[in-house]
C-alpha cells in the first residue's frame, strides 16, 4: 500500500463569492426580511448573503434602524435566530442615504431634482458594489417610490454581470396591508386587527415567494471613462445609447478629428490618416483592405495605400508621419496592426465607439489566408470632409 499523501495545500482552492442582498426601501423596510426569508428558506439552493446593504430616504433609514436593528422590536434579529442564519453583515453603516444637491439627506422623493439625485446616488451604490469581481449580488426593486424601483432596476441594467440577479418580493395577499407582518414565523403569531372589518392573521400561514426579473446587461457597452469615475446615471444612460445606437462616422481632414454620433475626437496623425483610408474604400463599397506584409516589404501595398489616400485625402492632406511611412522600404504589417488598436482604444474610452467595434477583421484569400481590415458601417453612415483648399501636411 501507498505512504503517499494527498498535498491538500497544492489543489487550488474556488473562493466563494461574496454575497450581497441590495434593496431600496421607502418607509416600510418589511421588504428587506421577506426578501431575505425567501431567499434562505425558497431559493433551491438558499442563497443566505453576506451582508446586506439599503438605500433609502432619511424617514426610511429611521424605520429600517428602529424595526430592523433595535433590540426591540429588531425583526431582522429575530429572524436571523428563528432561521439559524450565518451571521450577516447588517448594521447603520450599511444604510445609504439619498441626499440633495447641498448633500442634505432627503425626506422623500418629491420633484424632479429629487428624482435626478436619487436616480444618481441608486447609480452609484449598485456601481461601487459592482466593482468587485468576486461579489454577486441580489437586488429588490420591491420597496420604496416607484421610481425608485425603477432606478435599481435600470442601474443593474448598466452595471450587472452575469452573476447579478433582480426580484421582487411577492406576499399572500391578506397580508399587503398589514405593517405588523414582516416574515412567516415558524410558530403562530398572532398580527391583531386594527381596522374595522379587519379579521386577525397568524403570520406563521402567510407565504412569501420571490419573482425573478430578467434583465439586459450593458455593462460591457460602457467606457472605461464612465466606469472609472463617479459618472452620474444620466451620463450612463447617455452612454450605453451611444452604444447602441446607429453610428454615424465623419472624418474631418481639415481639423484632424473624428465624430462618431456627434461627439468628436482627436486622433495622432497616422491613425487619422489609417481610418481615412477605411473610410474611403467604405464609401467606394471596396473588399476589405489587405494587411501589409509583416516581415517584409511590401511595395505593392505601400503604392495601393498612397494611391488611394490621395483619393480620399488629397495629396497635400495626406498626414506627413503615414506619407513619410509609405516612403520607407520596410515592412508595414506591424506598424498598421499596432495603430489601428491604439486608434480603437482611443475611441473606445471615450465612449464613443460601439461594443462591436468599429473595424472588421477577417481573413481574406483562399491560401495566403491574410487579414483584411474594413469598417463595419454602412456607406451612407460614413462622411469625409475635404477641406476648401490646401491645409498642408498634417503634424507627425
């Protein structure tokens, strides 16, 4: 028989993701303790987080602090012991609260600034917690305004991954309208009448199930620039429209930019000079642009190149550092791949450019199999502007 041991220490170990259970909540926190009963006691397997975070108005960081968290009457407590939770990260730190322009915590929801900042600070929140990779988190729409719900949802639209989920809480009817109720109890409780014609409940009967929400996740459209600052949801949205949206492109020889969709950027000469080129052979409706030859020179495409970006620029607009490239006997290959992927990324963090791209890569002949660049629009979606007359080379 074998002495030998398995080395435990050498098997890489899967690290579980940190779970977090998000809610908005207005003035009724029940949301958050029968979201978390469904949660643990429904989800086939449970799904018990690890902490749990709200976002809520002053009045509703008061109740959920006072129904919640107390000793008394502390539902979240008592429903921790009665389900023999794990403990769960939930104290008054982890409570957000929207606050106005002068950073003064909001009572409620009431005009259009006060949506506007709600709308940003729920953008923020689901943001920031998204920022881990080894997190997954649960988000409820169930509580609070209406429109706050409908930022939370929006939000994990832009920020969710593929590990994020979406509900809302669903209770037994009877039960809606009664704010005593907070969770089914494992033994009888009785909920008293205090409306006339209102019958008493045993919150041991209700039942409480949770409506899974599907939801589109843009978080791969968005640039780098709104993920990496405090963007506001409104830049967001605008954002992930661009994205979408049909792009427009126009090359404007004259002041060395580009726009796409109306918003306009400065290219290096060499790359303007490049996606002028792809721009013209767009509108000609031309097969895709053959890559130069990486090893060696490739005098045929150095021609092919100048020929044409005279065409499309004039011969006096034609960037010096590219003109003065295709005068040079050496192999492009490189230098045309690299610029074209800088130009890209350019592009791509400024929010500008689809999630798409906007350069098709394919290879092209049937031996040589080499890769052919070209744009992915239509000809009548791309425009030049040849300036009046001469500008004279464009700077290195």
């Amino acid at each position: 028989m074998s002495n030998t041991t398995l080395d435990l220490t050498a098997v890489p170990q899967i690290q579980k993701k940190r779970r977090i259970l998000l809610c908005v909540t207005g003035l009724s926190p029940q949301i958050v303790t029968e979201t978390l009963f469904a949660l643990s006691v429904n989800q086939t397997p449970r799904w018990i987080p690890d902490e749990i975070h709200l976002i809520t108005t002053r009045r509703g960081a008061d109740n959920a602090r006072l129904m919640l968290l107390s000793d008394n009457p502390g539902w979240f407590h008592r429903l921790c012991h009665d389900l023999k939770l794990p403990p769960i990260a939930f104290d008054a730190t982890n409570i957000a609260v929207l606050r106005d322009a002068q950073g003064n915590q909001l009572d409620d929801i009431r005009d259009d600034d006060d949506n506007q900042r709600a709308a940003d600070g729920i953008s923020d929140l689901v943001r920031r917690l998204t920022e881990d990779e080894n997190s997954e988190i649960h988000a409820s729409i169930a509580g609070g305004r209406k429109t706050m719900g409908f930022f939370m949802g929006y939000a994990m639209s832009l920020w969710g991954r593929p590990q994020d989920r979406l509900s809302h809480v669903l209770i037994s009817p009877l039960f809606e309208s009664r704010p005593e109720f907070f969770y089914p109890t494992p033994t009888p409780h009785v909920i008293p009448a205090h409306v006339q014609g209102q019958d008493p409940l045993d919150a041991s009967t209700a039942k409480v199930w949770l409506g899974d929400i599907p939801f589109v996740r843009l978080r791969n459209l968005l640039p780098a620039s709104i993920k990496a600052q405090d963007s506001s949801f409104a830049q967001a949205v605008a954002a992930a429209n661009r994205a979408l949206d049909q792009v427009d492109l126009e090359i404007d020889i004259a002041r060395s930019c580009v726009r796409i969709n109306q918003q306009t950027i400065a290219l290096p000469p060499m790359q303007m000079g490049l996606l002028g080129l792809l721009a013209w052979r767009c509108k000609q409706q031309l097969p895709p642009l053959r890559a130069p030859l990486k090893e060696v020179d490739d005098p045929e495409w150095r021609i092919m190149a100048r020929r044409e970006l005279n065409q499309a620029f004039g011969e006096m607009n034609i960037p010096d550092s590219l003109d003065k490239r295709l005068g040079q006997s050496k192999p492009m290959g490189g230098t045309v791949s690299e610029q074209l992927s800088k130009m890209e990324k350019i592009l791509s963090n400024s929010g500008a450019l689809p999630l798409s791209g906007l350069i098709g890569r394919a290879n092209i002949g049937i031996k040589s199999r080499q890769q052919g660049y070209s744009l992915k629009l239509r000809p009548e979606r791309v425009n030049i502007l040849k300036p009046a007359g001469r500008i004279g080379k464009l700077a290195k």
